[in-house]
C-alpha cells in the first residue's frame, strides 16, 4: 500500500484512549503514536483536554474531548458548560452522548433541542461536533429517529457507539445511519474495532472516522497490504 494511501487511511482515525485510569504517561505515549501515525485526532476524556493540547501543540492532530461520557446523562447545561470548558483548554472537536433516558422516553423534541444546542456551542467556536447515539440500546427505528434529526440539524457526524456499551458499532448499523443522513451528515463508527478488516468493512459501510485504540495495529496491518 502506498505512503499515501496509508496516511489517508490515518487520517480517518480518532487514536482513543477514555480509560478511567489513564495516567499523563499513558496521554504522552496516545499523542506521541498520534504524531507517528499522524492520526486525525486523539480522542479523550474531557479532563485530559489541556494535557494533550499542550503534547499536540504546532501539530495539525485534532485534540477531540468527550462530553458527558459515556453515559450522557447529563443536563444540556451541564453538557453546555462542558463543552465551553473543553474548547478553552484546547479541545479542537467535541464528541457528546445524547441523552438516551429522553430518546427512550419517545422525547424527541428535547433530543433535538439538545443536539441544535450543542451543534452551535461547537460551531461558534467553528469546532466540529459529533453526535454518540450509544445503537446498542437502541432500536433500529430509535437509530433512523436519531438520524433524521441529525439530518436537519446538522452536526459534523452521528457516531455509532462509546465503546463503554453492551455491543459497538456494526456495518449495519453504519449502513442504516449512512443511508438516513446521505450527504447531509458524516458518520463515524467506534467501539469494537480493532483489525485492518473491521477498519475497511466500516468504511466500505459508509464510515468516514473510525474511532479506535487499535489504530497502530491496523495501521501496520495495512502496511503489509499489497
């Protein structure tokens, strides 16, 4: 596979560490690989926000904190004032967790109040903004809900899971957010995905970030493709 080919294929991972106990060594070595790899972004707990800012300083890696992780259960405020906060300490993308209690609760009008409210937290700052919808407890019907919403109001991408679930993303999920949205919105798969096979099965699904900490094993793994 060709150096570009292969820095593509970088450029469409967010290198994830969200660990509880992920120490400041454990955040210098995530953004030490994603400077070697040259990742799109390194994907963190919004704690780490300042540390990994300062590692990934006059670098183009995106620092993308995650709010109201993993569990989104959270008030818009709370989530609001997260994200604020994040963007200060140099988060340059946000992933959010919606709010699944109201998803369940058939409460669509504050999913979408919620979403069109951290959208334009994000893009006031003109910092991207992905939306988790957590599929593994949802049903394919909450998943096309999800979407359409999406759809209108327009964040960067929908993505598929946390990784802190009961199941990650699928192809066919993927497939279903990809088809819901078109154009209009991105889709990013994370959760579960850790060989160059699961890598390329999303993309070929409609994935265009994939959200892992295997990147450096499927990025060598791609390396020894033909």
């Amino acid at each position: 596979m060709s150096p570009e080919k292969l820095d593509h294929y970088a450029q469409m991972i967010d290198h994830t560490n969200l660990h509880a106990d992920a120490s400041a060594a454990a955040m210098k070595k995530l953004c030490a690989e994603a400077k070697q790899y040259h990742f799109k972004m390194v994907a963190i707990n919004q704690v780490q926000t300042e540390r990994c800012a300062q590692y990934l300083a006059n670098t183009d890696i995106d620092v993308g904190a995650a709010i109201s992780f993993p569990l989104g259960q959270t008030t818009i405020a709370t989530k609001l004032f997260e994200t604020r906060e994040a963007i200060t300490n140099g988060a340059t993308e946000i992933d959010y967790v919606l709010n699944l209690t109201e998803v369940k609760n058939g409460n669509y009008p504050y999913i979408k109040s919620e979403m069109t409210q951290m959208v334009a937290c994000c893009h006031q700052q003109q910092i991207p903004c992905k939306v988790i919808f957590e599929n593994c407890y949802l049903t394919k019907d909450e998943i096309r809900q999800l979407a359409l919403i999406a759809k209108t109001v327009q964040p960067d991408f929908i993505k598929t899971s946390t990784g802190f679930g009961t199941g990650g993303a699928t192809v066919a999920d993927v497939q279903l957010m990809k088809q819901t949205v078109g154009d209009q919105v991105k889709v990013k798969a994370a959760g579960g995905i850790r060989s160059a096979e699961d890598f390329l099965a999303m993309i070929a699904a409609g994935a265009e970030r994939i959200g892992t900490s295997a990147g450096v094993k499927i990025i060598e793994a791609l390396k020894q493709q033909v």
